[in-house]
C-alpha cells in the first residue's frame, strides 16, 4: 500500500505507532511514516504549487503554508514515538 497508495497507509501507520509492541519502537516504522506523507500529501500538494503558481501572491505563500504544516505534521509525528512533545526548533 505505501508505494501504491501512501496517502493511504498514513493511518495505518499512526494507528500501529500506538499499540505498545516492539513495532512502536522501530525505526522502520517511522521512516516508512515519513515516506508516506514525502510521496503522498506532501508530494501531492507540491506538484499543485509548482504547476500553479509562477510568482509570489497571497495565495502562493498560503499554500507554501500548508506545505510547512504537512512538513510540520511529518516532524511531529516522529517525535512522538516516545512520548515526548514536539517543540519547535528542537
């Protein structure tokens, strides 16, 4: 499913990153996380504003926006693995 469809596999990976099992405490799973929000959303939304736009706007710095976010969400999510919180610039 990652390489067919990684938007997909997201949930599947955040819902096994829950369960306490040795599986939470693989790197695998983490990497295989980020490449899926990489060749999915983040990938998705990326090929949006570059066929999009051409210079910048309002709009075109809304949308590199939501690309910082997913990026965000990306970083978060590994980070969590532990429990720990995400903090910025960490």
């Amino acid at each position: 499913m990652l390489k067919s469809a990684p938007a997909d596999a997201i949930p599947y990976f955040l819902k096994a990153a829950k369960y306490e099992s040795d599986l939470k405490k693989s790197p695998q799973l983490y990497a295989d996380l980020a490449g899926a929000y990489g060749e999915g959303p983040i990938a998705k939304q990326s090929e949006e504003y570059k066929s999009k736009f051409t210079t910048e706007s309002p709009e075109s710095k809304l949308a590199v926006e939501n690309l910082n976010q997913l990026d965000d969400r990306q970083i978060r999510r590994a980070r969590t693995r532990h429990g720990s919180q995400y903090q910025p610039g960490q």
